[in-house]
C-alpha cells in the first residue's frame, strides 16, 4: 500500500511539474504567397540597428535580451517564446518570419497596425544577427 501512495504521489507531482512549464507554441501555418517574401529593407547596419532598437521595445520583454526566449515577461505566458538563436527559428524564411510578426497569434501579439511593415522588415534583419 505505502508503494502505491509513492508512486501515486510521484506522478501527481510530475503532472503538476509538468502543468507548470509554459506550452510549445504548435507550427506556425505560413501562407504560400508569405514563404517567399524577400525582405523589403536591405540587410544593412541601419536596418539592423533600427530593428534592434524596435526589438528591445516591443520583443525583448518576452523574447528576451539576447532573443533565447527568457524575458522578464516569458514566465506569465501560456506559450514559450520563440528563441531565436536556434537553428530551427534560423531556418525559417524571412517571409515566415515577416508573416509571424505581423499576425500574431496565442500570446504573440499582433503587430499589423502597430509597426510599419518596413520596420518589421528591419526587425527581421536584426533577428538573423541573432544565430549562435
């Protein structure tokens, strides 16, 4: 009986650990006409810099300062940002990229009518300074 109640309580634990962490986000479904967009800003170090400026405004405080994903605000969402260091975030298209900043979705914010699609451009340019 004492070994049920141990395993009993290590797996209420484990669930409750479990209940804790922040979900993955699911796949993003990228419209076709998105996946190939080029970048409207050209990667230069003022696009680059103007991106940097906007990230720390508007991302970092989820995405965190360095784009892992740990920001001050990480924490409180339901979904774990994106780190953008990873090569898996690296190999999307900037247009997927584009597309995400854009729409939002779960506890990404839409950013359509907030920033200029320039800007979102220049951010993009600074995200792919961001690989390990």
């Amino acid at each position: 009986m004492k070994a049920i109640k141990t395993i009993f309580s290590i797996a209420m634990l484990a669930i409750f650990v479990a209940s804790m962490a922040p979900a993955q986000s699911k796949s993003w479904d990228i419209p076709a006409n998105y996946k190939d967009m080029k970048s409207a800003a050209k990667t230069s170090p003022a696009s680059i810099q103007a991106g940097e400026a906007i990230y720390k405004k508007t991302c970092a405080a989820c995405h965190g300062k360095t784009g892992v994903g740990n920001g001050p605000k990480a924490k409180s969402l339901d979904t774990k940002p994106s780190d953008f260091t990873s090569a898996g975030f690296q190999s999307e298209t900037d247009g997927a990229i584009f597309y995400q900043t854009k729409v939002g979705r779960e506890d990404m914010p839409k950013y359509d009518k907030k920033i200029e699609d320039t800007d979102i451009w220049n951010i993009v340019n600074y995200l792919r300074t961001l690989k390990k």
